[in-house]
C-alpha cells in the first residue's frame, strides 16, 4: 500500500461521511440525535475533504499511467 497514491480510504471515509451528514439533513434530531447534529459542520467539513483528497490521488494516478 502506498499512502501516495492509494485513494480507497480517503474515498472511503468521505462515503462513509456524507451518508452520516445526510442523514442528519433527512432526519433531523429526532432521527439522529444532538450530538450529532451538533458535529454536522465537523461531518460535512470530513466528506468534502476525503472526497477531495481522493479526488486529486486518483487523478494523479490516472495521469501517471
């Protein structure tokens, strides 16, 4: 595993984020709770950076080949 170019945790956790922000948007606090509606920013902040991240490393080694 090389952590330069491997994009599969980074796209995986900004997966993993933005179902949970999702949610919170869906259902509100009766569906997920304060605390995480209070980490909302936190959650979003989370999904758009990994996705970013995996973004760019997957381009990068798209273009490399």
């Amino acid at each position: 595993m090389d952590l330069e170019q491997d994009f599969r945790p980074f796209l995986i956790f900004g997966i993993i984020c933005t179902f949970g922000a999702a949610a919170v948007t869906i259902g509100g606090i009766s569906f997920v709770g304060v605390w995480m509606d209070a980490l909302y920013p936190i959650i979003v902040l989370f999904a758009v950076a990994s996705l970013s991240i995996s973004w760019i490393r997957w381009k990068k080694m798209d273009e490399e080949s």
